[in-house]
C-alpha cells in the first residue's frame, strides 16, 4: 500500500462524512486533503489509544519530533511522506500542524471545561486549523473572508461532533459542554452517563444544538459567492452534519440512548444534490448575460 492509499484508508473509514465530501474534486486535492486528515486521526486518537499518560506523552512528542522533520524534508511516517510533497504545492504552513498537536496535548490535560470562552482555543485547534487547511487545499481568491467562513465552519463540525459523541465522550471521562451551561440546566456529568436522556439534557442538548445552527449561518454569511464552488469540500461537510443534526433534533435529542446516523446512500445522494445545485448556480449568471 503507497502511502496516499494509507491516508484515504483512514480518511474515509468507517462510513465517514468525509469520504462524501471529496466528490468531484481534482485527484491532488483529494490526496491532499486527506493526507492532512490521516494526519488529524492519527495524532487526534493517541489519548484514546494510550491509557498511560506516559506513553501517550511520548507518542506526542515523536509526532511533534516528525513534523520537524517533516519540514526538513525526511519525513519517516507514512503521513507525513504522503504530506511532504503537498507542503508546497498547496502553501500548509507548519504552524498549523503544530497547532493540531497542541490540541491533542488539551485532550491529555483536561477533562472539563468551566464556560464557552475556555472551550474556544480547543475549538480552534481541533475544528478551525483542520478547516484552515482544508480550504488552503481547495483554494480561495477572496483572502479575508473566505478563512472566516473556514474559521467558523471548523467550529461548528467540531460542536456537531462533540455533541453527537457526548455519550461516548463521558464514559471516557470527557465533558465538552461547559460546565456553566450545564449547571444553567440543571445537568451534572453523571447525568451524560445515563441509559436514557433526561428533558433536562435533552433541553440542553437543544441548546447546544442551536449555537451550531448560529455558526451555520455565520460561515455562510462570511463566505463570498466567488468562492463557493471552490470550497465544496467544507460546505458538503456542513450539509452533512445540519441533516443529520435535523434528524437529531426530531428524535428529541436522544444522544444517551441511542446512535442516529445517515446511511452511506443518503450521504451520497445529499453530496451529489449539493454539487449539482452548486454548479447549476455557478453557470447561471453566465447563461444570464
């Protein structure tokens, strides 16, 4: 296996929205794209992986060790040689990879966080830089506004993300939800643990749910018309994550009991919509002329 079938493998495992998300791009930036997002899963899973705080610090600190030499050109990881010759070619700065590895170190660190603001930086590491990169990737001509719109759309999938997993997340002993809105409900960490789902948690599930359709509409508004077709990959991503967020919210918020999902076909049938709408707007005003 050469290493760029290594990265899709793990990009797109296990029924991934992200699989999805690749329709109809150019073949260097489907390897591109999910170089960096082995790269994400890889390092993102060490403190699940590794019960020994120890030993999941010193598996940090190689990858912090590769990434210099990553950027020194002798990469030793199947990654980061599938990495190597993207650095370039789509301008990904090592700042940002260092960042990703920061926000490993928050998961090893801590386990709670007291209020929204906290959990903004973890945010940024662990949704914003990946969507950074991404849309370096697939390429922008408006230099402002469309790292705005990547900056918000990398938050909302990592809100989408820890509140679908929230079950999961406390049998680890993880809470993403802050803890001042959590007291505002009237919800405890034990609470996340339960068999079925409280209307306590589920009105604070909602809640939560609401600020994710807030960054929707934010990353929407910040994205310029210029660029839209050009960023498919993050906007199939959110249209993915808002369907499956809808079918969430009409099952009442029932995160404890049970796993909604969209199966594969849905996912499928939703990408292709988008990209057919998308490029059916794009020619539009041409055809108007």
């Amino acid at each position: 296996m050469n290493t760029d079938d290594y990265c899709y493998d793990l990009a797109t495992g296990r029924g991934a929205d992200f699989r999805y998300s690749l329709l109809g791009l150019p073949i260097p930036q489907r390897q591109a794209l999910a170089a960096v997002q082995a790269f994400y899963l890889e390092t993102t899973r060490i403190p699940q992986e590794c019960h020994d705080p120890g030993v999941a610090r010193t598996k940090l600190d190689w990858w912090r060790a590769e990434l210099g030499r990553l950027f020194e050109g002798t990469p030793q990881h199947p990654i980061t040689r599938a990495l190597q010759p993207r650095l370039v070619a789509f301008n990904l700065p090592e700042e940002y990879f260092r960042e990703i590895l920061d926000g490993v170190a928050m998961d090893m660190d801590y386990d709670a966080y007291s209020s929204f603001t906290e959990l903004t930086l973890y945010l940024h590491r662990h949704g914003s830089i990946p969507a950074l990169l991404a849309a370096e990737i697939t390429g922008y001509q408006d230099r402002r506004a469309t790292p705005r719109f990547a900056h918000e759309a990398g938050v909302l999938l990592q809100l989408f993300n820890r509140l679908r997993e929230v079950h999961d997340h406390a049998q680890q002993g993880h809470c993403y939800l802050p803890e001042d809105e959590m007291q505002c409900f009237g919800v405890s960490p034990g609470d996340l643990l339960a068999a079925q789902t409280s209307d306590r948690v589920r009105q604070l599930f909602a809640f939560q749910a609401e600020r994710i359709r807030d960054y929707y509409r934010r990353a929407l508004e910040f994205l310029p018309e210029t660029d839209r077709l050009a960023q498919s990959h993050l906007l199939i991503r959110l249209e993915l994550a808002m369907a499956l967020l809808a079918e969430i919210a009409a099952e009442d918020y029932r995160l404890l009991e049970q796993q909604t999902r969209l199966t594969p076909l849905r996912k499928l049938w939703l990408a292709w919509q988008w990209r057919r709408r998308e490029h059916r707007r794009y020619r539009q005003p041409a055809a108007t002329q």
